[in-house]
C-alpha cells in the first residue's frame, strides 16, 4: 500500500532529477534503461517519481 511507504530525500530528489531528464526532452536509451531500473528498483521510486510528476503538472 502506498500509505505505508516512507520516501526518503534522496528519493525524492532523485525523482525531481529524473523529471526534469525526461522533461527536457528525449532521453538516449541508456538513459532509459537507467530510468526503468531506477523506478522498478523499490516502490518508494515509483512513488516519489508519481509525486514529482502530479506537483509539476
């Protein structure tokens, strides 16, 4: 459950740097693989990533 993941800052930051990565424009394929690893790495990843894009909408 969402509701039971803590994010931690370093999360949260790495987040906000992925965002503005794919905000800026494409990112290379190794960037991707980075990306795709990063989130499906731990749920609080994803988490803090599906905040930073719902702020920043």
């Amino acid at each position: 459950m969402q509701g039971d993941v803590k994010l931690t800052e370093a999360q949260k930051d790495e987040a906000a740097l992925w965002h503005v990565k794919r905000a800026g424009g494409a990112l290379t394929a190794s960037q991707e693989q980075e990306f795709d690893a990063w989130l499906n790495a731990d749920t609080g990843n994803r988490l803090a990533y599906d905040q930073m894009r719902v702020l920043w909408a």
